[in-house]
C-alpha cells in the first residue's frame, strides 16, 4: 500500500508527497473544489 504525507504549506491549502493514481484522483478533485494544492 502507497504511503501518503499530508503536509501543511503557506502557498496551498495541502501538499500531497508519494502520489500513486488514488492520489492523483484525491488532487484533482480536491482542486476541482477550490483548494490548492
């Protein structure tokens, strides 16, 4: 199983390090709801 780390930054809302599909799918709905990231 991948491992995520969610990390806090000044310039996104969220940084998502260690990307496999389901995170990639998890970015782009998160931008598609207005966060950065």
């Amino acid at each position: 199983m991948a491992e995520h780390h969610f990390k806090f930054i000044e310039k996104g809302n969220l940084g998502l390090i260690g990307l496999g599909v389901m995170g990639q799918n998890l970015v782009l709905n998160l931008e598609s709801r207005g966060f950065s990231v």
